[in-house]
C-alpha cells in the first residue's frame, strides 16, 4: 500500500502512537503537520463532538483529493450520523486494532466507504425496532432504481445540491425523492436511515459470502 497520511490529531498520545504505527509499514508517509492537506492521500482525525465536524466542512473549500478517516472516540451516533452526511470516506474507532486501522487505510484509498463493524453494530442494536435484516432487506425491494441510486449518494456524502447535478435533476426532486425512500422505509429520521443502509449493507454481504 502506498499513501501519504495527514494527522489531524490534538490528542498527543494518540498522535504519537499512529505515528510509530504508520511509519513501520513500507509506502505510507506520515506528512508533516504543516504540510497542505491536498498532498495527502488520507487525513485522519479525532471526532470527539460537533465541533470536529467543522474540518470536514473546512477541508471541502481545501482539497477534493484526499480521503478523510475519523476516529470515533464517543459513544454519541448522532456523531456518525453527521459525518456520514458530510464528505467522509471512513469511520473507525479509536480502540481499532492496527490491522482494522490500516485495512480501512486501504480501503477508503480505493474509493470506497468504510464503518466500522462495531459502529454498524451499535446503530443495528439502537435502532432494532426497524426490524432484522431480511426485513430490511424487504424494504429496500420498495425503492426504485431512482431511488436506490440516491440513497447511495446521500450515504456517500453527498449533498442534495450534488445528488441532482450528478443525476441531471433539480435539487427540489432529490428532496422530494429522500422523503419517498424515508416513506417507504418506515423511518423519520437522517440516524434511522442511516441505520438501514448500514444494514441492509451488512445483509447484502452476509447473502453474497454465503454464495
């Protein structure tokens, strides 16, 4: 794996503990603290609470390159929920293992989106009044292929605004699209959302490993 890491933490012994991590593994070069951010591959930093969230909103205007990691320290899943809703790539938490650590390094640099099985587990747990996973998966046969495709975007990060110049609409029909996928889902809420696509998500691999 090659790729030049950016830390963007304030915790001094969590920061030295990913920078003896990541320096012993050949082709990742952890980037000085006062280099810019768009030479980095993968920035990763802390999301301890709302105020964190503002690098996320800052680092859209900075860079469109790099592939932001957080590190959860908090139980709080409205956090995640957050994040997700924003231009994120992963979500780990901070007592990860240095193989998930760096499996979701990996991962996120390949262009895909990673959450951390326990966080997916939490969200699953919170919110089992949205029923098991075949019956999720039962509801996601309710969206149409419009709709599915904009469900994967907003789980992706992206903004309505972006949604509809991505699929040649008005910004007003992607609203209106999200309330008929949160409809027919059954829930009324971005965290129960949320919640269903993390499922779904985890059945749909689940059925593809068992085949």
């Amino acid at each position: 794996m090659n790729a030049n890491i950016k830390l963007k933490i304030q915790n001094p012994l969590l920061k030295t503990g990913l920078q003896a991590l990541l320096k012993k593994e050949n082709g990742i070069v952890v980037l000085r603290d006062e280099s810019y951010d768009e030479l980095a591959d993968v920035c990763l930093f802390e999301l301890n609470n709302e105020d964190d969230l503002r690098y996320l909103d800052q680092i859209d205007s900075i860079s469109l390159r790099s592939r932001n990691l957080a590190i959860l320290s908090s139980n709080d899943l409205s956090l995640v929920t957050q994040a997700l809703g924003k231009r994120i790539a992963g979500i780990i938490l901070d007592n990860a293992t240095a193989d998930e650590l760096l499996f979701a390094i990996e991962y996120i640099t390949k262009g895909n989106q990673y959450v951390a099985p326990k966080i997916s587990l939490q969200f699953i747990e919170k919110l089992g009044n949205l029923g098991s996973s075949t019956l999720f998966s039962s509801k996601m046969e309710l969206l149409n292929q419009k709709e599915r495709d904009v469900l994967e975007l907003i789980m992706g990060g992206h903004a309505n605004r972006d949604i509809a110049y991505q699929l040649f609409t008005t910004k007003r029909k992607i609203e209106e699209i999200r309330k008929s996928i949160m409809r027919k889902i059954g829930v009324d809420n971005n965290l129960s959302l949320s919640a269903f696509y993390l499922n779904q998500k985890l059945f749909h691999n689940d059925h593809l490993s068992t085949h």
